[in-house]
C-alpha cells in the first residue's frame, strides 16, 4: 500500500502521538491538533474503533468540544459492515480533522483496512485534512504498522510482526508508549526488515507533527527516540534464525525532545530553539 497521491497544493499534517497524552492541564497536544483543524471552525471526526470502552468516543467529543471546536462527533465503526453506513461517511468527509483514538491497532486494521473509510482517510489526508492517532491510532497511521512484539532493547528475529497499516505515509515506522515500555529493540527489528523508513518511538504524552514537507517538529513532555538506519552498513538479519539477536552496524539515533525537528527527506535533525539567559 503507497500514500495516495497528493491532491492539493499541500497534504495535510500527520500526528502520531505516543498515548497518554495530556487531557486534564495544559492539553497541549489535543489543543494544537484541534487549532491546525481549523480552532473554533473544526470540525473533527473522531474513531474510536480501536478501543473496547463504550465511552471512549463520548470522551473524546467532550475533550474536543472543551477546546471550542465546531463540531467533534465519534463515528464508532465496530464491525465491517459499518463501514458502509451513508450517514458516516458524510461526516467523515465533512471532516477538517480526524483522530484515531488508543486500544488495539489490529481492530482498526481488521475492522477499517481495505474498506471505503481507510481509502477516505487517506484521501483526505492526501488532500488537506490533518490525521492524528493516539497509541493505537498513531501505529497505523504509516505504510508499515507494528503490530505486536516483544519489549526489550535488543533486536531478535521474530521480535516484532508487521501489518499493513493505513499509509498516510511510508517513511517512516512507528512504535508508541516507548520508553514507558521498553520497546527500542522491537522497533530496531521492524527497521532490520524494512531499512527505508526511519523509526519514530514516542514516548506517551509526546507527538510528532509532521508537516506536509515532511518536516517532523516534537511536543509533549517526553521525548521520540528517532532512529535512522539510512547509513546501515551490515545486518544479520536474513542469516538469524528464531530469537537470535540481530548486528546492526551503521544505526543513527536521535533523541529529540519538545521543540526538536527533523527533516525527513534531508535527515537531519535540529535541538529546541533555546534563548541565552545573560549574567546577573
């Protein structure tokens, strides 16, 4: 599955966000999602297909509608065939904005993928509308998602299994609640099949806003632990049998924190903006 084919004069933004993200205090993340969108003319289409609470969507609504939206309505597509329903698809495609919420990222690739919603998603995204996804929401956001694996700093064959995710984008992979769950070496396996992309593992309450230049920018208390492996020189992968840990020679991290940037098509990275403070 490629991204589809830009239809504007810009795409719209992407956000993966690591999960747990602020919704009590500042808000900050939801906030700059709500305001890209379109602030008091947004309208946002939230799914919350990924998640087993019935209230999930409800909650979200009310976190939207409390940053003075126009309109934030939950589409809770629970089974395939509700991906057919006439009278959500019109919101979906009225939508500034759409939000992914947490769970399980196989329910929304087993309910959504392959269906007219995903292909809209897509389209849309491809044509100006801004697409955030919390934990689950922000895995399947890419071309290549992470389905499930093993925690643990070390990479192993059989350490992670990939499915097709929504592919707004196919640059990069992404793994969420990071640091909080050890997940460095499942992400470092994903990248040992698939070198092209580059490794996005975000931490919970930290998002990447990545623009329509592909330009990354962090917010959030925590951090994304980037991980490019443009310059792999050697990788034992195809010659690993099952467990076996995986060389890896050549691997570049970056740990960016709130402010940080990343350009993805040059790849490089850049620290917060800092203002010197002068002598007393």
């Amino acid at each position: 599955m490629s991204p589809a084919r830009v239809t504007s004069d810009a795409r719209g933004w992407i956000i993966p966000i690591g999960g747990a993200e602020d919704k009590i205090s500042a808000v900050e993340i939801l906030r700059r999602f709500a305001e890209l969108a379109g602030g008091e003319k947004a309208r946002i289409a939230i799914i919350p297909t990924a998640s087993t609470q019935g209230d999930t969507g409800a909650r979200y609504e009310n976190l939207f509608r409390g940053l003075k939206v126009a309109d934030a309505t939950a589409l809770p597509y629970l089974q395939r065939s509700d991906a057919t329903r006439p009278e959500w698809m019109t919101m979906l495609q009225e939508a500034t904005g759409i939000f992914l919420t947490g769970g399980n990222q196989l329910r929304l690739s087993t309910i959504l993928g392959g269906t007219e919603v995903a292909r809209t998603i897509r389209r849309l995204n491809a044509g100006g509308v801004h697409v955030a996804g919390t934990s689950a929401g922000a895995a399947i956001l890419c071309e290549h998602m992470i389905a499930f694996g093993k925690e643990g700093s070390t990479p192993h064959a059989g350490a992670v299994s990939l499915a097709p995710g929504f592919g707004m984008t196919n640059r990069v992979v992404i793994d969420q609640h990071f640091r909080q769950r050890d997940r460095l070496g499942r992400l470092l396996s994903a990248l040992a099949y698939n070198p092209f992309a580059i490794g996005l593992g975000l931490d919970e309450d930290t998002a990447a806003f990545i623009d329509p230049d592909d330009s990354l920018e962090v917010v959030g208390s925590g951090a994304i632990t980037l991980v490019d492996v443009s310059k792999l020189t050697h990788s034992s992968m195809a010659q690993a049998s099952e467990a076996d840990p995986i060389c890896m020679i050549g691997v570049q991290l970056h740990i960016l924190t709130n402010g940080s940037t990343y350009d993805m098509r040059s790849r490089t990275a850049k620290p917060p903006l800092t203002i010197e403070k002068e002598a007393p």
